[in-house]
C-alpha cells in the first residue's frame, strides 16, 4: 500500500480515537489543566501523533498504547473526584503565599515560586501595590487568586443599597443568514417583530445579516454582511464621506 495512503488511515485512526475518547474525558481537562494534566496532553499528543507518521511500528500495538493513557486519565479522573486524599496527591491543592498582606517566602520556595512570579501575576490582576493583598493563593493551575484588602476592593450595588437591571445572556435570532425560531420564542418576539425592526434598517431579508441579537430590553444588535462603513478623508482641509 501507498505509504501516503498508509498516513492518511493511520491518521483518520488516531484523530476519530481521540475525538471519542477525548469527549468521555469531559472540560476538565482544558477548564483545570494543571501541570500533571499539560504532561499527559503531551504525551497523549505524541502518541497520536506516532500513530500517524511512525510506519516502523505497526499501528496496533501504537493504537493500544493511545487508548491506555486515555483510558488511564479517565480512571484518575474518577478517583479524584471520588477520594479527596487522591486529588491532593495527583492535582496538589491550592497554596497560600500571601497571609494578611505577608508573603510567605518558605512555602513560596517549596513550590519554586519566584518573586517575580508573584509580582507578574500581581500585575496581570491590575494589583500594583503589595499592600492593597489580604490573601494570595497558587491554584492547583498554576493561577494566583487574589483578595484585596477591604479599602481596595471595588465598590458594589449592594454596597450603595442599589438593585441594579436584571442581566441576561443576548439571544442569537439571525445566525449565518439564518432566522432561528426557538430564539424567537425565547426572547419573546415574533418573526413578523423580527422582519419589521430589520426593513426599518433598510435590510430586505434574513440572509443579508451575518448576526443579529437581541438583549434583555429588546434592543437589537444587528451586523450585515456589507457593512456600509462611513469614513471621512481629508481632501485640502475638507472633509468627504465616502461610503465603503
């Protein structure tokens, strides 16, 4: 056989094994992917990866490997869950380096945590200033959570006795060119309401807008596929709109 042919199967093999395998695993691997979990990705990675292009190696043997160490993530997946002595064992558990403002450097050196780790985190969190941190914790990702003492912490509605507006996802009603009818009758509007709000726009049909949303107001977000852009050009100080 083809030895390009041989590729392509061989790779269809790896890629179908991991899209099946990789979805029993769930989203904890890409929402809490901490250090143990980067390193089986990799390996799982490479494995496939020589299953594709590794023909020195029969493809059994190779396919057997790749379904072991997924199926070895799964188990330590549920044995995390199930037992929490485990979890701590295999994913560590989250580390205090800032206690009431003070910076713990013995457990900032048995992590191997740098200063100017803290410091760059600190940042990336817009806290500039060591003094405004009541607590700072290393998740098991890697991620530093902060807390700020209470004189620089963001002020809330509830601080100010304020009952603020009632917050909702916006609701996809055009997508693609396509009106998707259960949205309609999730934001409570109809496709006559639709199509009336639309021509007011000067928008004929459906299928001339990429993307239209709706908010908790009825307040409509609407992006045609040509987008008229007004742009002004100076020309001997005078201004002239051009349309795009």
């Amino acid at each position: 056989m083809n030895e390009s042919l041989v590729v392509m199967v061989r790779g269809v093999i790896a890629f179908v094994t991991l899209l099946i395998l990789t979805r029993v695993l769930g989203k904890q691997q890409i929402a809490q992917l901490d250090f143990f979990e980067y390193v089986l990705g990799i390996t799982i990675g490479s494995i496939a990866s020589s299953l594709t292009i590794d023909l020195s190696i029969k493809a059994f043997p190779q396919w057997v490997g790749l379904v072991t160490w997924i199926v070895a993530v799964i188990i330590s997946q549920h044995v995390t869950i199930r037992w929490r002595v485990a979890a701590k064992y295999i994913n560590g558990e989250p580390t205090i380096i800032i206690m009431d403002g003070k910076i713990m450097e013995k457990t900032m050196r048995s992590l191997r945590y740098t200063l100017t780790d803290l410091l760059e985190q600190l940042r990336q969190k817009d806290v500039f200033d060591l003094e405004q941190v009541a607590y700072a914790i290393v998740e098991t990702s890697g991620q530093l959570s902060v807390l700020l003492k209470p004189d620089y912490q963001a002020v809330r509605r509830r601080d100010l006795n304020l009952v603020g507006p009632i917050e909702r996802v916006n609701i996809e009603l055009i997508f693609d060119g396509v009106l998707i009818e259960p949205n309609l009758r999730q934001a409570g509007v109809s496709s006559d309401w639709l199509r009336q709000q639309l021509q007011g726009r000067g928008i004929k049909d459906v299928s001339e807008v990429f993307l239209a949303t709706i908010d908790a107001n009825k307040q409509l977000y609407v992006d045609l596929y040509k987008d008229k852009i007004v742009t002004l050009i100076d020309v001997d100080d005078e201004p002239e709109k051009r349309v795009k």
